[in-house]
C-alpha cells in the first residue's frame, strides 16, 4: 500500500488469536487522501506500520462510508487504502515466437 486515508484505528484485544472478528470501518468523504472508495479495502499492520497486510474486504457500501471484513483472527492497526493489487490491465498484446533449440 503506497497510501491510506487520513484515518487508522488501533485495536488491542485482550485475547488476540482466532477471534473470528467483524471489523466496519467508517470513514468521511474529506478523509479519502485521493483513494477510490470503491476498490478502497481494510489494510492491517501488526508492526506500527512498517508494512501492511491487505485484508481485503467482505462488503462495502459507499453511500454509508463503510467497508467491513468479516472472519478477521487478529486486531491490530487498521486503515483503509486502495486495493492495487486487482487492477485491470487493458491493451496488452502478447506474441510469442518458437525459438529453434540448438541441436
């Protein structure tokens, strides 16, 4: 993740393993810091962001502001950022030619 919105929550369980947890982040339009909320997923760092993990995400609703992730085994430092990783590439063109094998 390049960039996340001007927004981020520390999460601190007591009991932080297989916790199967629903995590619904809400989010203000002005907070957005350029990203597209409708690829925006939940990023998670468990390193006070070092590096972020991409959590995807399970539903999301852009009218509400909120993007939600179900099934989450641990809580960390979460925000929400765009999901570059699904980008589509359009107008590749690929050839390919055999090349003889030295005999």
């Amino acid at each position: 993740m390049s960039s996340g919105i001007q927004r981020y929550y520390s999460i601190t369980p007591q009991n932080n393993n297989t916790l199967n947890a629903i995590l619904r982040f809400k989010y203000f339009e002005a907070e957005l810091n350029g990203q597209n909320e409708n690829i925006a997923v939940i990023y998670q760092s468990n390193d006070n962001g070092a590096s972020w993990a991409n959590l995807s995400q399970s539903s999301r609703n852009t009218n509400a502001n909120y993007i939600e992730k179900s099934g989450i085994n641990s809580l960390f430092l979460q925000t929400l950022g765009n999901d570059v990783s699904t980008s589509a590439v359009l107008g590749l063109v690929f050839n390919a030619k055999e090349k003889n094998q030295p005999k």
